[in-house]
C-alpha cells in the first residue's frame, strides 16, 4: 500500500555531467534545470517502488518545476519528496531541492502505477507501427539525390 504523507530525501553531488554547461541547456557551469528534474523524479519514483506489487513500475507524467537558484559543481543537492495524493493509479508529489545553502527548486510530480509488461508491450508495438510506416514512406517519397 501506498501512503499518503510518506517522504524519501536523496542526494546528489553536482558532477560535471550535471551542469548546464555539459548538459546543453545552457552556457554556465551551475546545475542544469533538466538534470534538477530528473534528481525529482527518481527521488519520487524511489519512495514508491517498495510499496509497488511484481509485475508494476511508476512512469512520470508531468512535472511543474521551479528552479529558483542556481548551484555550483561540487555542492549537495538534497531532494525531499512527500507523496501528497493517490487517486487511483495515479501519485501526486511535493518536491523540494536545496543545496547546501538555499532551496533551489520546487515542484509538483505526477506519475502512475502501470502493468510493466502490459506497456513495454504497448511501447515495443509502438516501435514496430513506427518502423512499418516508416518504411512505407520513404518508398513513397521522391529522391533529391
């Protein structure tokens, strides 16, 4: 069972990998706004996880994210998550990130509860659709060659 009000903290050391710089979300060496987000969503999907039944796994949905200050490699950034609602398959998340000066970001997380095997094999048809038609379209364009 999933409860509300339940919290996991995580943390990260912002490596060079992690900066705005190296991400490509922009020119500065300080933690990228993409990375923040997914520090969010695995610390979110992480508290969940334990609780889940074989055969289930979370994916995310939406993430409303406020990035409000800006942090330095080789600072901690800790995230703190709180399931705030379960309606049916679907968790909501309060997240908040700080480093180890301020508060850097907050946000509000949605994900669902999903059947693995029923959306891995949703997503490989997918795949297949994908491959077929495109196929069929570059036997139907024109060469510019």
């Amino acid at each position: 069972m999933i409860d509300v009000g339940s919290r996991r903290e995580q943390a990260w050391i912002v490596e060079r990998s992690h900066l705005a710089s190296a991400f490509g979300s922009g020119l500065v060496d300080v933690l990228a706004t993409p990375v923040l987000v997914g520090f969010c969503e695995d610390c979110a999907r992480r508290l969940v996880d334990p609780a889940l039944a074989a055969g289930q796994s979370t994916v995310g949905v939406s993430i409303a994210l406020e990035h409000v200050a800006a942090t330095p490699p080789g600072m901690t950034v800790a995230v703190h998550a709180e399931l705030t609602g379960v309606d049916g398959r679907r968790l909501t998340f309060q997240i908040e990130a700080r480093d180890n000066v301020e508060v850097v970001g907050r946000a509000t997380h949605v994900r669902y509860v999903i059947d693995t095997a029923r959306f891995e094999a949703r997503v490989a048809q997918k795949a297949a659709q994908s491959c077929t038609e495109g196929a069929a379209q570059a036997r139907t364009e024109p060469q510019t060659d």
